[in-house]
C-alpha cells in the first residue's frame, strides 16, 4: 500500500467534482449525475481493492489458511 492510492482517489473527487460542476452549469444535470455515480464506482472499487489486499496480507502474518 502506497501513497500514490491517496493521490489517486483524491485525483478522481476533483476530476468527477470539476466535470459535474462545468455539466451542471450547462443544464446536463443528468449527465452529471451519471458522472458522479461512475466517479463512486470508479473510487469503491480501488477501495475495496486495497481491502482484498489488507486482508490477504493479514491472513498471511497470522498465517490463515
């Protein structure tokens, strides 16, 4: 596990944050939407990525089978 997971999911919020913002001032509120539902899926889905991995490494110091 690495820094760079935070810089990604931060990189993520302000793109799907500036993308929302530019379709909602455009009158594409339901694009936005989509957007930002997409941005969730996209952040969750590193997310529960990294929490396999914890798992996996936890279960090998305590030597889980």
């Amino acid at each position: 596990m690495d820094i760079s997971v935070i810089f990604k999911l931060a990189a993520i919020g302000i793109l799907v944050t500036v993308v929302c913002q530019i379709l909602k001032k455009s009158d594409r509120d339901d694009i936005s939407t989509v957007v930002s539902i997409v941005g969730l899926v996209i952040a969750l889905t590193i997310a529960v990525t990294m929490i396999a991995d914890l798992f996996g490494v936890i279960r090998e110091i305590f030597a889980f089978a």
